[in-house]
C-alpha cells in the first residue's frame, strides 16, 4: 500500500520538518494546522491589532484561517471538508471555544468527530488554535455519522463509520444538560473516587457508542487520554483494566484544562469495524523495549495499518534510564532532550516493525512536548530519523507520567 506526500498550494509549507498531508490507505493525514505562514510567523490575516482586541475574536479569526486553508486543501487533494471523518482541536485558551465552535459550525454541515483539549503551548508564538484533521479521499465510500442517545455538547459527530474504521470523539464525564454529569459528582461522599466515577461513567458511554456503531470495547485499536490531574492515574488504569480486558495502545498526557469545567478526563478512541476483514493483532512487546507498567498494548495492527502506544523516555524500573539522561556530574555535557527522543524513537522503530511497519512508513505523528524551549533540539534528532517528513502535530502538555520525562511520541504507521 502506497503512501503518497502531498504538497498542496493551499497549505504554506510547515517550518517545522513535517509533510503538510499524506494520502494513505484511502485516507488523508494533514499534520496539525495553525494560522501561520511558511516563515513560521502568525499570519498576517489571523493577527488582531490592539486597537481592535475589544471588537474581534482572535480565537474565531485563527479558526477561520485555519478551516479555510483546510476546505481549500482538501478541494486540492481531491476530497472535500465533509469527508473529513476526524479532527482533533488544541487550544491554548478554552476561552476561544465558543467562538471557535461558532466558525466550525459555519464549515460543517455534517460534523466529524472531534476531541478538543487545552494545551500549554503551540509552536508558533501567538497561535492559540491547531486543528489535525483526517479525511476519506475522494474516491469510495463516504463518511457515515453515528446517531446515539446521548450526542455530544458541541458540534461533532460522536462516531463516524469510515472504511474498516470507527473514529470517535473525545468523551467525558459529561451529560446534555447539567455539564459534568450529577452521577460523578461526589458531593461531600469522601469515600468516592471521582475520577474512577468519571472514567467509568465516560467508558460506558463510549462502549454503548462502539456498539451503535457497529464495533465494542474488544475492537479499539487506539486510544488518547487526556488528564487534569495526573495523579489520577493509578485510578483511572485500574478502571481501565475493567473495561479492557485486552487493552489497546494507549497515550496519556497532562492538559490544563477541558471544555466542561471539573471534568478530570478526556478519552479519544478509534476502533475497527466488528465486520472488518482484517482481525484486531495484539503486538508483543519486542526485545529490548521496555515492558509497559500500565495497562496498555505497546503496539495493535489491523490490516495494513499499525497503531502505536505513546512512547515516553523510561525503562519502567528505574525511571529515566541512564542512556536517555544528562548525569547530574556533568550537566553541560549533552542535552536532555536529544538523549530522550533517540531513546523514544529507539523503542518506537522495533515496535513499528513488529507489525510489518518502519518510521518511514509513518502516516501520522503526534508529539507532546513539556517545554517548547526543547523544540529546536528535538527537531534536529526528528531530521536523523525521518529523512522524509511525515504529517506530525506538536503541543504542549503540562505533564507525562514518569518524572523527567520531557517528551511522549505517539505514530501510526502503514505496514509494507
């Protein structure tokens, strides 16, 4: 299965080392999108002047640069913004939502699924929206939203059916009428664990869409989450285990904030159609990568394609292993961040080739970077090890799960 780079007119060619979009497997892969130019600077059109900051949204002014560029390289690509099927929205001030949705309804119809999360940071200074968006092709089926009981509060589809995929929407512990659901609200009970009543209150919810959409829990392929609070984690995995028997890949990461104040957690899931071909592959965790603590996959292949979990710079026994490290005697003699994205990329290839795949052969690349101040570093190691850019999305995140880790690596990649 071939992989074709797209440059299209409509997008400035990214400053960073990464494709614009790639035609893959039926689909297109854009990296994440921002209201900037190819000299990496805000876009003339999507600045506020100060005079004007009482009159005029700088939020709704990025958004509708952003989705204006993205109808213009689908129509480039062959396709179109209603065959769009996924989209994740990063904003560094959720107060831009409102008018962000304002925009987004202006250019679908027809939603796609959607996840929106705060992030620390963006990497062009003042951008405060990047949308990554995935889309069918021109050619075949189209996209097919899914009605359940419970649509989302905004403007998103809460599954769509597209190829052998089911893409779903962020979900959390939310309902269509009070916010955060009364049910996970503890209320003064200090014996309830609220983030254990927020997880298993939005995993229900999201498996009751699984199977409306034709698909269960059994066939996820990939999963994101997004947390508050990062010591809710030990908490929320051991929902997790109840829900996953045999778990997928998974990525977590600390935001500051999602849309619904109070939420704790955010859950993004793909799966794979029940009547797909192509069975649900569980990888092995290949020799010498380290073995996960939580409970996730290191790795599914479905088909052609290889999802794989987030990697961070740990070996799990002792945090951050001594190769990935600067030692503390010598602290001006190597960078940290180098050392951590060689390490990441290190486990990454192996686990990409156990499902047939390679770094080159990557579709989509998500980064979740601490500190941007490590993005120059960070860059050169990306140029080492893909040659060739991939689409790929940086965001800030306010945390990883191992202490001095600086950086998560999250691929899909096709095998071939």
């Amino acid at each position: 299965m071939t992989i074709a780079r797209l440059d299209l007119a409509a997008l400035p060619r990214p400053p960073l080392h990464q494709a614009p979009a790639v035609r893959a497997g039926g689909f297109l892969f854009f990296s994440g999108l921002m209201a900037a130019e190819a000299d990496g600077r805000l876009a003339e059109g999507a600045r506020v002047p100060d005079g004007l900051r009482s009159y005029v949204a700088p939020g709704k002014r990025q958004a509708r640069l952003v989705l204006d560029r993205l109808r213009q390289a689908c129509a480039e690509a062959g396709t179109s913004l209603d065959r769009v099927v996924k989209a994740q929205v990063f904003l560094t001030d959720l107060g831009d939502l409102p008018d962000v949705e304002e925009v987004w309804r202006e250019a679908f119809a027809v939603p796609p699924a959607r996840t929106v999360v705060a992030t620390r940071d963006l990497p062009i200074e003042g951008a405060r929206v990047l949308v990554e968006a995935i889309a069918l092709d021109g050619a075949g089926t189209r996209p097919e939203p899914v009605a359940v009981d419970e649509p989302p509060l905004d403007h998103a589809s809460a599954a769509v059916r597209a190829g052998p995929f089911v893409f779903l929407s962020g979900r959390a512990a939310t309902d269509a009428r009070t916010g955060l659901a009364p049910e996970v609200r503890p209320a003064g009970r200090r014996w309830l664990s609220p983030i254990k009543l927020e997880a298993a209150y939005a995993l229900e919810r999201l498996a009751r869409t699984l199977v409306a959409a034709g698909s269960s829990p059994a066939h996820v392929v990939k999963a994101q989450v997004f947390l508050r609070d990062l010591r809710d984690f030990p908490a929320f995995d051991e929902v997790w285990r109840e829900c996953f028997p045999a778990p997928p890949p998974r990525t977590t990461v600390g935001v500051p904030a999602l849309p619904v104040p109070d939420a704790r957690v955010a859950i993004d899931l793909t799966a794979v159609r029940a009547d797909s071909p192509w069975p649900r592959e569980v990888l092995d965790v290949p020799p010498g990568v380290p073995a996960p603590l939580a409970h996730y996959a290191v790795g599914v292949r479905v088909g052609p394609w290889v999802f794989a979990a987030g990697q961070i710079a740990s070996d799990y026994r002792t945090g951050v292993p001594p190769e990935a490290r600067v030692p503390d005697a010598f602290p001006y003699y190597g960078i940290a961040i180098k050392r951590q994205a060689r390490y990441v990329l290190g486990n990454l290839r192996p686990v990409l080739a156990a499902g047939g795949a390679s770094l080159a052969r990557t579709v989509r690349a998500q980064v979740f970077l601490e500190d941007f101040a490590d993005l120059p570093a960070l860059e050169e190691v990306w140029r080492e090890h893909f040659p060739d850019p991939v689409p790929r999305t940086v965001v800030g995140t306010t945390g990883l799960l191992v202490p001095g880790t600086r950086v998560e690596i999250d691929l899909t990649a096709l095998a071939g």
